[in-house]
C-alpha cells in the first residue's frame, strides 16, 4: 500500500499567535506523524502553488485581484474579516494549500499512490466564490476536484465533510453540478449558519447535496448511524469514482470552538468507513485532506490515525478517550428517517 503524504514547510508562514487557526496546528500534526513513525512509511511530497486557471473556476476575479494586491503588503498581518487573517505572501501560502490537495489527487489518480493524505493549511472549506470565511481563503477541496475533473476525466467525485462546521464554500461552488456528490455532517444551528436540511441543490445538482444538521451532543454512536444509513447508501447509489474527505476534527468532545462528542476513536471509525467506501466503489481512491480542529491534541491525534488506516494498520491512537460525564447522545431516529426519505434512500 503507498499513501503519499503532501505538505510543505511553508505553511506555518500563515500565522496570527492567539488566533484558533495558528501555526502551531501544523506542526503539532507534523510532529506527531514524525513521532509515530508514520511519516516515513508514507511517500512525502512537497506541492507547488495552484495553478492560477483552477482557482478562478470556482473564485471570483475581483476576490483574486484583492488577494494579489494584499500579497505585496509588507504589513505582519491584515484582517479579510473580523475571523480570517492573512499574512504578507498569504496567497501564495494559500495557493500551497490548494496545491497540496491538487498533488494528493494527482498521485492517486496517476496510480503512483493508493491514496493520500494531504496536511495542508490554511483551510478551505468556507472559503466563498467571492470572498474569504472561517479562516479559510481558498477552496482547497473544491480546485482539487475541478483538477482531477480536468486532468483525468473523473465524472463523479463524492466529497464528505465531517468538519463540526457546514462546508458552505465547498457547497456553493457545486450546489448545482450533479458531476459532485456532497455530504456535510455540521452542529447546526452553528457557524456558519448554513447546511439546513432541506438545502439539497438546484437545477441540475437538486439532490446532490446531502447536509446532515446536527444538533450539539452527538457523538461515536450516531455519527456511526449516519454513516452506515446515509454516507454508505448514498454512496452506492452515486457510485464515486475518488473520495475527497475534508476531515476536520472539531467535533471532538475537547474541542474549544464547538459542542460535539466525537471521541478520536469515533473518528478513525469514520475513517475507516469512508476508506471502505472508496474500496468499493472507486478502487481505493481517497485524499483526506485537513481542515480544523483547535485542541492539539485530537487534531495530531485524528491525523495519526488517518495515517495509520491510509497504510493498512489497526492502531488507533486515543490518548484523550471517550466524553467524561457520561451523558447520552440526542435520539436520531427521527432525523435520520428524514434523510432517508428527503435523499429516496430506503
């Protein structure tokens, strides 16, 4: 099994200290793939910037314009709005990002790697059209997606995003394309205010957006429902060929940002599935690619052990275990009965 491995030292040059989105978030996952081993048995690759021509397929040309300008400030650091900074030679750190995603996709779709795990930042799930959000700035798994549609031909990319936040961004830059299956599973109502049920595509992409709204408490066992009752016959029904996973682990029960229950064994249990799914449907072809998660820990931790299911391995890495007072999780049932019958997936 060859799992490539895209990062690049420059992202820690996006950097605001006291923000939730720093670079420190990078080098706790380097260091804790490094520290497992992990890091040598995948193939480490370095990317280039994204092609300019992807990005202004789902980017507005006014938005770039900006970006290009801020670019050659030579002040530390400048608010794109009150949530997202950028940094002198921010788009060009930006443009690595999306890169890194584009190099992951490109070693699995030319057969050089089975599948990939892409450690790249800034995020880029609700990066909009026009503007920057969320602390993202580019569309990270959005220009990867068109990449591989372009490159390869690729007629059916299903993204799932399990960040605790709805991936408006990637949303909107497919809400009508039925080329793109896309699941978000997001607390809701929660930033940023998106991702309700009934939102499920227009013209011709009507029901090829699946938002699973969740209110705060869940954890291991319902998000395991969703999957096994919603990703798995969603999936089997669109029948993908690559997997693209924005895989934020913020929905950890210690994250600071959010109201989750997701323990990191849950999470490498979701994992798994989805690398299932892709073995399945599309001969193993999946990048994960990292957007949040704001405790260091589960953040190192659920990359740790993307890592090990990407390479075959059993291990699961939960130094932090399960919530700690026990509570249970919401009832389920009635939403994922809605699912089933909103999606015709009975």
């Amino acid at each position: 099994m060859t799992t490539a491995y895209v990062t690049h030292p420059n992202y820690v040059n996006h950097d605001l200290p006291g923000h939730p989105e720093h670079a420190g978030r990078i080098r706790a996952v380097w260091q804790e793939l490094d520290q497992a081993g992990l890091s040598a048995r995948m193939t480490r690759l370095e990317p280039f910037p994204a092609a300019e021509e992807l990005i202004e397929a789902v980017h507005s040309r006014d938005y770039l314009s900006t970006l290009r300008q801020i670019d050659r400030l030579t002040q530390p650091v400048m608010h794109l709005n009150p949530d997202t900074y950028i940094n002198p030679n921010g788009y060009t750190t930006a443009r690595l990002s999306a890169g890194g995603v584009v190099r992951a996709v490109e070693e699995v779709l030319s057969g050089r790697a089975d599948n990939a795990l892409a450690a790249v930042r800034p995020p880029g799930h609700h990066a909009m059209p026009g503007y920057s959000m969320g602390f993202c700035i580019l569309g990270n798994v959005p220009i990867a997606a068109l990449y591989a549609q372009r490159e390869y031909d690729i007629e059916r990319i299903l993204i799932v995003d399990f960040d605790v936040h709805h991936g408006n961004g990637t949303e909107a830059m497919f809400y009508d394309d039925p080329s793109i299956l896309f699941i978000s599973t997001h607390q809701f109502p929660f930033y940023p205010g998106t991702g309700a049920l009934k939102d499920t595509g227009v013209d011709a992409g009507r029901g090829y957006t699946i938002n699973v709204p969740l209110s705060a408490g869940h954890g291991d066992h319902n998000y395991a429902a969703i999957f096994e009752q919603v990703v798995w016959p969603a999936a089997e029904r669109f029948q993908p060929e690559l997997i693209l996973v924005s895989a934020g682990f913020d929905a950890h029960w210690t994250d600071p940002l959010a109201g989750m229950r997701l323990s990191l064994t849950g999470y490498a249990h979701l994992t798994r599935e989805l690398i299932r799914i892709a073995a399945q449907f599309c001969g193993g072809k999946i990048v994960f690619v990292m957007e949040g998660g704001y405790n260091l820990v589960a953040l190192s931790h659920g990359m740790r052990n993307i890592a090990h299911a990407l390479l075959g391995d059993p291990d699961v890495s939960d130094p932090l275990g399960p919530p700690r007072d026990g509570r249970a999780e919401p009832d389920i049932t009635s939403l994922l009965l809605m699912l089933r019958t909103i999606h015709e997936l009975d």
